[in-house]
C-alpha cells in the first residue's frame, strides 16, 4: 500500500496541484480547504476547488495568466489553470483585528490555524498541501471516520454568526449519509429561528441539495425535527401526525419523505413528490360512513406549491413544472373506463413530456403508501397502454399538431392577433380532440370562421 502522503497526493488533479506548487514557489504558504479536503480523504471526486493561502488577491492576480476576480472584498479570485476553476483566497478569520479596507467582520491573517478556525463544520475545516499533508488541528478525520457532522468550535456561537449554516450542516447530513454530532444537533433545535433573517434564495439553494441528496429522507425528517421546516416550508407541519385512510399506512409526512426518497434525485421530481400532498390537511372531510377523503388536493396543492416555491425563489420554469406535477399527480390514479376522446383529453392535458416524471411520481406514491404491492395498478397500466397507442398514431394533441395555426385563423375570420385568436386555435383543439377526423385545414377553417362570429358577441 501506498504512505498516506503519496495517496492523497496522487488524488489531487495537476493542474489544482500546480497552483499549490506555484503559490508556494512565490513564498505564500498554500493548501486545499474545505469540502474538497473532505471528498479527497473519502475517496470522492470534488465538485470544487478551494484553495487557502498567505497570498494577498493582488498578488494572486499577478501571479497566475487567467484569473477572475470573483470575490475580491472577501479575498477569492477564482484561477483558471488547464480549463479547471480553482477558487484562491486568501486566509481569513471573521474575529479580531479589523482592516478598515475590508467588509465589516472580515480580516485577513497570515495563518492557516485561524481560516479553519473560521470554517463551519469540523469534516470541512482540514487543510491539505502540495506534498499531500494533511492538516487537522479541530479532528475533522476523526469526524469524517465517525460519520458525525460536528460545529467547529461552540456550535451555538457558529450558527448565530451565521444561520445557513444549520441548513449547510442538515445538508451535509442528508449529502454524505452522516448523523449530527448530539450538542450540534441540540443547538440546531435551539438556533432555528436564526433561519428567519437568511435570505430565501440561499434556503432554497439548500433545499434544492438536500432534496436531490442521496439520502434526502434523512435530511427531511432532520429538518422536522429541530423546528427549521418549520421557518421556512411551515405548511408542510399540518402533515406531521395526520393519519390518512384505508389506502395509506403512514401519516401524510412520513408518506411525503418516502415518496421523495422513492423518487429519482431529479429537482423538480423531489419537489414535486415533497410538495405533492401539501393540501392535504387543508382539504380534509369526513364522510357520514367516517371515511376520510382529501377531495381536491390536487388543485389546491398545485396553488400552494407555486406560492411556497416562488417564496423560496425557484426559477420560473421549475416553479412551472413542480405546479404541473402537483396538479395532475392524480390523473394516472383511478381509470375508470374512459372514452377514448377522454383519453385524449387527458393526454392533451398532460402533455407528453409530462407522463413519464407523473408515472415516477405515481410509482413513489404508491411505494410509500405501505398498503400496495407492485408499480402501478391495473388500471394506471390499462390506461398508459392506451395513452401508448394514442401517442404511437398521430392525433393532435396540442395546438402546433393543428393543421390551422394562428395566422390561418387571422386570415380566415380577419380577426387581429390577440387573445380571440388563442382562444379560437384552443376550441379547435377540443374538436379535434374529440374528433381527430377534423384536422384538416378545409374543416378548421370552416369551423374557425364560425367561432369567430360566436368571438363577435364577446366585447
Ligand atoms: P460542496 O463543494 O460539496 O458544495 P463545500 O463544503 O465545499 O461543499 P462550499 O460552499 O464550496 O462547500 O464551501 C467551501 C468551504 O468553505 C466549506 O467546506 C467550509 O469550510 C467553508 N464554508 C462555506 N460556507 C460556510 C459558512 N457559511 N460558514 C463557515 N464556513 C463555510
Ligand atoms: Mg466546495
């Protein structure tokens, strides 16, 4: 076997190890920090590159051809060596003495020790140099062998300095499969509402993570319980302990975090499935038989995951589709014997790129029911034979299958663009969908002039 040194050189890629060697060269002492520390004792790639040095940015710049100034108030410019971003900055500490240059609370100090100091959690606060030496003055290793996620230093202090970090160390939990060191984990519950003055796109950053980790059921059931769901997804609270019905063995939250897990780690899948019975315990009734049913939920879950996703400012596009998905998570449900012009409703309103993400989210809902064996239902398989074949012919199921488009139905009726035209080009649609026979141009545009005098009632 190989001495340690020379294995967890030989981990570190030339061209992250040549500006180790070319810092140090210059006189600045220089290491690897952080997360990538971490990914190269456990035998992982590094999503990233940081690197720890004596080295002022100025002089960085002057040091390295291709270099950006990233961050340069907090001391980070990011080099480009071979392609590869390596982040340099240069050592910090966020205590003692203050250089009035600088952001508040920022310093730079000539030592390593202290910039660890500084770091959030023990398995990230190692520093490795050029020569593959390890340095681990607060016992990173030994957390990293323990599986433990523990605070550097006084944990309730690290988190009032900074409220991420209890989603940071939530998110290492649920990333790397880890626990939380027990004072840690106290002071999570005691410091939640440190969450509440965080910025709403940095939670949802780490929401994101955490649900596409590879343990997202345990980052979860860790968020509910310190309290930090609370602050920043409170309406998925009313599911914790709500018993459901006959279909389903688990309350609505342990049947959430399953769903999520049994999902594909793609984002707007994993939010879907945590958000896909949000309404659930706002659309509760009892029937006189004392059935509990949840009518609705769909709809109102679709209104509820927009709000709850653009508060935590997702983008526009995956807002879109986790609505989508909530709304028509029951559409493969129940197939009762339906037409085939049903069908093809359904398919239209599904849209087709949308069937296979629902067929996953329906597979997890049923897994974590705990009551049903097997993929899909009989019935779900019955009708995605049908929608199969549907697909497989070629009816139109949405408005560019049409073998009109808008500017025909502007030519036809002498209507200007506007929303009469959209509506018009919609119309056709649900003919067609009805009657496929009906997409050709002659019929469309007969039938279009004779929508647009109906469009003439409307002011
Ligand atoms: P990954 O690269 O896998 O996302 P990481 O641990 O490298 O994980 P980064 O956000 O890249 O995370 O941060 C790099 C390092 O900077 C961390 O490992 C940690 O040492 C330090 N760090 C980042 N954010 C904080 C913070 N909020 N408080 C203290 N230290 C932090
Ligand atoms: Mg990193």
């Amino acid at each position: 076997m190989l001495p340690a040194k020379l294995r967890l050189r030989r981990r570190v890629p030339r061209p992250t190890a040549g500006v180790l060697v070319s810092l140090e060269a210059a006189g600045h002492p220089a290491y690897l920090v952080g997360g990538c520390v971490r990914d190269i004792l456990q035998g992982r790639p590094p999503l990233d590159w940081d690197i720890a040095t004596g080295a002022l940015p100025e002089q960085v710049m002057h040091l390295f051809e291709r270099t950006v100034p990233t961050g340069l108030k907090y001391g980070t410019v990011t080099v480009i060596q071979s392609g590869v971003p390596i982040q340099v900055t240069t050592f910090r500490s966020e205590t003692g003495y203050q250089d009035h240059r600088r952001p508040e609370g920022v310093t730079f100090i000539p030592d390593l020790q202290a910039d660890l100091s500084r770091r959030d959690f023990t398995i990230n606060a190692m520093a490795l140099d050029a020569r593959g030496c390890l340095y681990d003055p607060l016992g990173g290793r030994d957390d990293l062998r323990r599986r433990l996620v523990r605070a550097v230093g006084d944990p309730r202090r690290r988190f009032d300095e900074d409220g991420l970090r209890l989603l940071r160390g939530v998110r290492l939990v649920a990333e790397l499969g880890f626990e939380l060191e027990a004072e840690t984990g106290r002071a999570m519950g005691e410091k939640a509402h440190l969450l509440d003055h965080i910025a709403p796109e940095r939670i949802g950053a780490e929401l994101a993570r955490i649900v596409q980790s590879a343990h997202p059921g345990k980052g979860l059931v860790l968020l509910e319980r310190t309290g930090l769901l609370d602050r920043f997804l409170p309406e998925l609270r009313a599911g914790v302990g709500l018993i459901q019905n006959e279909h389903h063995v688990f309350t609505v939250w342990e049947h959430t975090v399953l769903a999520v897990e049994h999902v594909p780690p793609d984002l707007t899948l994993r939010l879907a499935a945590l958000l896909h019975d949000v309404a659930k315990p706002y659309t509760l009734t009892v029937g006189d038989d004392g059935r509990r049913h949840f009518f609705g939920h769909e709809l109102l879950g679709a209104d509820m995951a927009e709000e709850i996703l653009t508060r935590l400012r997702f983008g526009r596009p995956v807002v879109d589709r986790v609505r989508h998905l909530v709304r028509q998570h029951m559409a493969l449900h129940h197939a009762p014997d339906m037409k085939e012009a049903a069908v093809r409703r359904l398919l239209a309103r599904i849209g087709q790129d949308a069937i296979k993400p629902l067929l996953q989210l329906r597979q997890a809902d049923r897994l974590a029911s705990g009551t049903k064996q097997g993929p899909v239902s009989e019935g779900t398989a019955r009708l995605l034979g049908r929608m199969e074949r549907i697909l497989a012919g070629d009816s139109a199921l949405a408005l560019r299958d049409l073998a009109v488009d808008g500017h025909d139905v502007q030519r036809v009726t002498g209507l200007p663009p506007g929303p009469a035209v959209g509506r018009i080009l919609r119309r056709l649609l649900d003919a067609v969908l009805e009657e496929p026979a009906l997409n050709r141009r002659q019929c469309l545009e007969d039938l279009a002039r004779r929508l647009a005098a109906d469009e003439d009632g409307r002011v």
